[in-house]
C-alpha cells in the first residue's frame, strides 16, 4: 500500500502516476520503458501511465504520487492507501489492433473503443493510433457507428422546444464566420440555435475564438437552457459542455497531432450536435482547389454520407456545398473576424459583401426548417431581419447575457503585403493564408491574423496593398513575414 | 529567461518541460491543450512537450523544470537561463500527414522523419500515428528506405574479419530460443557472431531476457569487440549499444503499443543487423496457422523482400522458411528456455529434441556461410561441436566474460493443466500460449511461464498434465489460471 500525494502537474488529459525509485512496494529496477498501470482504491479502477521519480523533495518511498488529471479521477484523499497493479489491455484492445489490421469494426466494437478512452483506459498514443488506423478507411456504417458511439449518454434535452436548429461549416476556410451573423438572424426570428462551436483545431480560429473575442463563450447546460429561453440563441464552446465527452479527448489529440480527417470530422460534428439535441441542422460544405473538400464529387460523397447519418440517428440536414474557392469576408483570424461580422450586422457599407451574402443565404434555409415559413422565403426573411438592425440587436442581447469579453488588442506589429504588378486577383490559396495567419500567431492571440484588402476579381496597381499581416510577437511576426514572402498566397494576372 | 531545475522523473524517451502556472516570462492562461515546445539555449534545440506545475515546492516562477530526458538533452547545469518557443512543426511533419494520407514515401522522407524521430521532435503520439499509418501499407522500396533510415549513421566497423554473422527469427513462436545454441555452435566453430538481441515485446521472452537469466547482455562497443575478438560470440542486447538509435526509440512505441507489424519488424532487424556490421545473417521465417506468418505464400513473399533488401544493402541473407506450427522446446518463459538450452549443450537426454534438431539445421546454415567449408556439411559440423561438448564450453566462456548472472528464482506458484481425455496432442495453440504466458507474469518476470510437457504428436491420459503455469505473483497467477480454463491452447483428439 502507498500513500496518495498530489503532484500538482498538469498533464493535459493524461493520467500519471509517479513513484519513487526506490519505492517500498513496487520493484522498479527492471521497468524499461513506457508502462500503463491500473490505480485501485477510488471507485473505478483508473489507468495512468507510470513514471519514476528520484527526487525524495517530490515524493517519499512510501507514496504515490499523481498528477492532477490523475487525482482528480481517483477521488481520494492525500495520504489515502491505494494500490496499482500492471494494467491488462483495456477491453477494446483487440478492436484497436483489427482496426489497425484494415478490418471494418461494427458498431459494438465503436461503442467498446469509445468507453474505454471516455474511462481513461487509452492513452494519448492509443488514441492517435486508432484515428490513424480508422482515418485511412471507414465505411457509411463506421462512420455512423463512429458518430453514434460518440455522443454517448449525455444529451441535452429541449422539451420545450419544437425544433432545435444550428448550423456548422465543415470548414478550412479562412475567415467564413457565417455563424455568428446566422445565430443572430435565427434567433432574432424566434428559432432555438444553441450554436456549439469549437476553438482552431488547425485554422487561424475557430468560431468559438472568434466570437470569444465579443463574449464569454463557456457555460453550463443550464446556463445555456437559460439563453435560449431568454435570447433563442447562444454560441457555446462545445468543450465547457458536459457532453460528447470523447469527441473532446479525441480532439485534443488530433488538435496536437495537427491532422484533420475528413470522416472523423463529419462524426464529431453531428455527435456534437445530437448530443446539443439539435434536430435540424444546416451543413455547410465548402469547395474549392485550396478548401479541405477539393471537387463536387467529394461534396456529393459527403453530402450522401451525411444524409444517411442524419436519417440513422434522426437529425434533419440540409447538407449545402458552397463556393470554396477563397476566403469568405476580409478579416483572418479572431478580433479581424469578429469586426467583419459586426460591419455587417451594423450594416455599414464597407461590410465584407461574399461573407454577409453567404450568411443571408444559409440563415435562411436555416429559417425554411420553420413549418409556418413559405418555402422560398427564407433569404428574404434573413434580409430583412438583417437590414432592420434586429438581428444586431439579437447578437447585443446574446453578448450581454453571455456576458461581454474585454476589449482585445489587435496586433501592433503590422505589414502591407504589396503587389509588385498591375492586374487582377486570379486566385488565393487558402491554405497558404491559413498557414501565414497561423505564423503570425492567430491561433494563439485572437489580435493576430491577415485582413485581405484585395479579394478575386479586384484591380490591383503596383504598390497596392493587397493584405496587412498583424502580429503581436516579433518572433510570429518575423515567420509570417518570411512566409509571405516565399508564397503570398495571391495569384495576379495582367488584366485582359 | 527561466533558470533550469532539474526535475528528477524519467518519462522514458519522452522530453518535459514543467512550467508553474504563474510563470514570470510566458502567459499560460490560454494553453488548453497539448503543446510541444522548443528550448533554446542548449547546443541543440531540444523539442518537448509542456506540462504546467502549480506547486512552489516543485517549480518556482521564475523556473523551467525540466524531465531527466529534456534535462540530460539541453546538456546545461541546473540554474542556467534558457528560453522556449511554442515548437513549428518539424520538417518532416508534412511527409508524415503525407504517410497518414496513404502516399509513398521516398527514401529521403523516410531519412528525414527518422531524423526528426532520433531528434526529439517527435512525440510517442506522433511515432504511433507514423507506425500505424506505415504499417497499413508499404510497397518494397519504402520498406528498404525505412531499413536505411533506421540504419543511420551509426555502425559497428570489423575491419579485422572477413566475414560476421548472425542469425534472428521472425517470432512469434514460443519457446524457440535456437539463437544462444547457434551462438555457442558457430563461436566454438570460429566464425565471428555478435549476436543482437532484443527484449521482449510482446512475447514471454526475447531472447536478450532468456539469456540474461545465464549472463550479463549489457555491454559498450568496445566490450562487444573484446568478446568477439576472445570468444568469437556474444549474446548482447541491442539496446545496450550505440546504434541504430531510430529503431530503439520506435521498438520502445511498439512496445508500448502492443503492436507488431511485419514490415516494420524486418526492417528494424535488418538495420540492427546492419549497424551491428552483419555481413551474413540467416533469417528465420517460421510458418503456422498461429504463427505471425500463416502461409508459405506470405513466407515466400518475406523471403523476396529480405533477400531484394539484403541485395540492396550488401547483407547477405539466407531467409530460411521453418515450421511455426508450435511452440519449439517445452519451456516457455525466460527461466524455462534457459533451462532447455543448458539440457541440450549438455548433451542431457531429456533435452527438447525439435529445439535441438533446428538450432543444428539452422547454425549448419550459417556454418555454411564459411568458404572453407563443403557444401552440405553445415548440420553435421553444427552436431559434432555440440555433441563433444564444444558448444557448451564455448557458451560457458562468453557467459564468463559477459559476466554471469545471479541465480533466478522460477515461479513457485505453480498449477498443472491437465488432459480430461484419452487421446493424442493434435495442435498446440501459439497465441494462446503466449497469451497465458504473459498473463503468467513472463514478459515482466523471468522465473514466470509455462513448462510445456507433451507436444503435437504426443499421447496423453486422462489426468496427465499437458503443461504446468509458473507464476511469482497470486495476481498473475490468477489470470493465467483463469484464461487457461477458458481456453488451454491445446486440441487433444481421440486415438485413430
């Protein structure tokens, strides 16, 4: 038996277990490498990952230390008695190695993988093992198996409501922050929409970054019950939900692995939403050369995939494929993106006019899932809602209740990425925005990213700016320079 | 500027670096997630991943902790002032999405991503996703790119022989621990064998953990080419000697894992053959319905492969196809098969014959690699030497000079599996055995495994024991007891 202490470190989802290397119970001397033990004495056993201390300041040889993911699953008291033992395989073991052999797993085998890494019993390297291993080949029924396994038993119920509604991008498009100016629009109209949005998994900002930087995007399912009585609508950080608990652990990893896999994404997003319980939900599937989804016959495959799905699990979608082809609206990266969707609900004349459009254009099919509304009526509803300020007033009322975030600083350290020639804007590429948007630290500070003064089709002259870089380190600022510089990502032909 | 602690926990092959939450120099309210980091300052940058410690008695704010792996990496004393970054990815981290993608990697890529791997800018995480993601295809030419990659620029020079030789099997089977009688025939022969062996993965033993039982398998370079120089053998465990780094740090993740995938297993024992300066090996490829290769299709397909990559890489290799269809020997387990391989150097009658006949079979073989001797004289030479006590006074001297080790204790929980009918062995199941070997405690304790008293072919009566389960913990000793009852591993069939 060894005594609890707790070693205040943060580990990020991972459960450690520390012990000294001259531990009292437990003969250390021949652990080689990395080594999964099961923690006994709390409620349920809890996995942990063994590493070895020599320090007596940290940890006595009559204690086990944990670390904070760790304690806090363990439930015990400091200086309680618990014992470990060499943790057997979980129960999905065998699954994770069929799924790394190429087999099709069932819906059970999803099921069994799914509550094992929701109990800890996966590691971070197990989890990144079976993305991998299902990213490669999933059929419709795996990925149905996928997305029901992964909104598990914690659900929000809404009552009260009819339908609920959301919207969601499949994204890789730079700035495209249609979501907050529908939420406003879908709400101001009277329709539920608990919007869950997520922070950048590998963009320059997610919608959560973005409206983070207008209002507090975390809350409890109460809270946001709460809302969507008194406003009709909210945009919440999916993460400060108590729901789809292993699409978040799933996330994080695939978040530090940096890939992004086109069925894993379509799962996690309806889990989400079916765990929101949402019933009816507009999905917008960009295309374009430089989006994630690059032909229309991918988007058709998706399109279908998702369709199928949606009928399984009964969620209505309306699967929509936009224009991919660049950046929606001027501003990339949280505080440039948040001031575009203001320019349009204030309706100013110089607001982004691709982003507003998109945005009146999904809002209303959004609207069209309200019986009573005519079909065809949508677009106009969402204009005129637009047009007549309530749709501002909506998102005011929604920031307020929220609660309204601090002023945040856009980056000082600024650059006007210039064009050496005179012609027109024949194409940007997405990714290369994204990833000079990434460097000069968009993902990390919600004031850096790119505003693109030029979009495709404008006039440019020798000299003209066609982009300002903002960064907020000299560091960043200095990568995203020298990005640009090999790679504008603008391409510009003589005029014809 | 933080000034360095050591922060004496060993992560086993992964870097740390410990933060405290209020830390003077960098703001870490936004980290959510994962974060690798680079630390500048050292020689080298040195990648890590970053942990937060909210605990002044182990950090401090003006304080970068760092792991023993980051600590013994950056190379500077406790109290020196470093600098991190958050880490861009390494430059491999395209080819690696690449490879999750399902391309074909070029030679220069698999070089680039070892590179990295042997760095420290990989995480175990990111190791696991490019294990799985190669493992799920590779074509012949990205087989002999990995086998090169992992090779690296570490290699032990025989500038005195002509000729060095080796001999490895592809595993799987229990038992089977030809590779120490091979040793002592074809040192006490004279051609020079340093024989690289391994630690378990995932089986009861490998055959560096048998023949730790006899000796010491531990040693420099420098010790190794003493040994070869005065016994002509040696039996050492790879891990111990500077080569083939990239491999070593993979294994360790497979481990971990519990994975095994073919291509991977020969490439890495290609490359340790290769960086050990092998230039003659025999290649052991055994072949059953419950060995890792199940046809002589796939066996043949291996053969092509290893003797295509041989060709490419100047190692002349004898990939022989044997009979996998069970355990080879009757012990299972360090202690066990150390025991089999003393009984039949002495000469004992009692000795396992099928282990003797193929440990013959195959150091004829390598014998064989000798210019000087005939053709076909291989298997009898290889029984002269052992039958005149040679062999054995060859192994006792390497046991000598490698250091002999303690006595071990066998496992003194013991059960006998008995046979509840009359009738003859008519299969014997790899796996499973295995499988309750381990359960048995083998893979973690030396004196654990199984004594396997009847064979295919052999006769058994109601109530004779078929096997007998050695276990040093009532933990093990329970769950071997308890999957052997489910499933013994042996079919017994009625006399014709």
């Amino acid at each position: 038996m060894l005594s609890i202490k707790h070693i205040n470190i943060n580990s990020f989802n991972e459960n450690i277990v520390y012990l000294h290397k001259d531990c009292d119970t437990y003969k250390l001397d021949e652990i080689k490498g990395l080594t999964k033990v099961e923690i006994h004495g709390g409620a349920v056993p809890v996995y942990a990952f063994l590493e070895i201390v020599e320090d007596d300041g940290i940890l006595k040889t009559n204690e086990i230390g944990l670390n904070n993911e760790a304690f806090s699953k363990v439930n015990l008291p400091e200086g309680a008695n618990i014992t470990i033992s060499m943790a057997g395989p979980p129960a999905s073991a065998s699954v994770l190695q069929r799924k790394i052999s190429g087999n099709i797993l069932s819906s059970n085998e999803y099921s069994m993988v799914m509550k094992d890494i929701v109990a800890g019993r996966y590691s971070n390297m197990d989890i990144a093992s079976f993305l991998v291993a299902s990213g490669s080949f999933m059929t419709s029924s795996e990925v149905l198996s996928l997305t029901e396994s992964l909104v598990g038993d914690e659900i929000i119920r809404w009552d009260e409501e009819n339908i609920v509604v959301d919207h969601h991008c499949l994204g890789g498009i730079p700035g495209n922050k249609t979501d907050i100016i529908i939420t406003a629009i879908v709400a101001a109209y009277g329709l539920p929409i608990p919007k869950t949005a997520a922070r950048s998994l590998t963009s320059c900002a997610g919608v959560a970054d973005t409206f983070s930087v207008l209002a507090n995007v975390d809350m409890s399912e109460s809270k946001l019950k709460k809302m969507i009585k008194e406003c009709r609508g909210a945009i919440v950080d999916y993460n400060s939900l108590p729901i789809a608990s292993a699409s978040k652990i799933v996330s994080a990893v695939e978040k530090s692995l940096g890939i992004t896999q086109q069925q894993h994404i379509v799962s996690s997003i309806l889990a989400i939403k079916l765990a929101a319980g949402v019933t009816h939900l507009v999905l917008d599937i960009p295309v374009g050369p430089t989006s994630r989804i690059k032909t229309t016959n991918e988007a058709m495959r998706i399109r279908k995939m998702v369709e199928y799905i949606g009928d399984m699990l009964s969620l209505e979608i309306d699967a929509v494929i936009t224009d991919g082809s660049e950046p929606v609206g001027n501003g990339v990266g949280a505080i440039l993106e948040a001031r575009d969707v203001m320019k349009i609900l204030r309706n100013k004349e110089d607001a982004p006019q691709d982003l507003l459009e998109k945005s009146l254009f999904l809002a209303g099919r959004i609207l069209e899932f309200d019986p009573k509304l005519r079909g065809g009526q949508g677009y106009h509803v969402a204009k005129e809602i637009l047009t007549s300020g309530r749709a501002l007033e909506s998102l005011n009322k929604i920031i307020y209740a929220q609660g309204k975030a601090p002023q945040a600083q856009l980056g000082h350290l600024t650059r006007d990425i210039v064009s050496s020639r005179s012609g027109i804007v024949e194409s940007i590429d997405n990714y290369q925005i994204n990833k000079i948007g990434v460097m000069a630290g968009a993902s990390q500070y919600p004031g850096a990213g790119l505003d693109l003064l030029k979009k495709v089709g404008d006039l440019v002259e020798p000299g003209e700016t066609i982009y300002r870089i903002h960064s907020l380190t000299s560091n960043d600022f200095a990568y995203a320079n020298s990005l640009a510089d090999v790679n504008s990502g603008y391409e510009i032909v003589s005029k014809r």
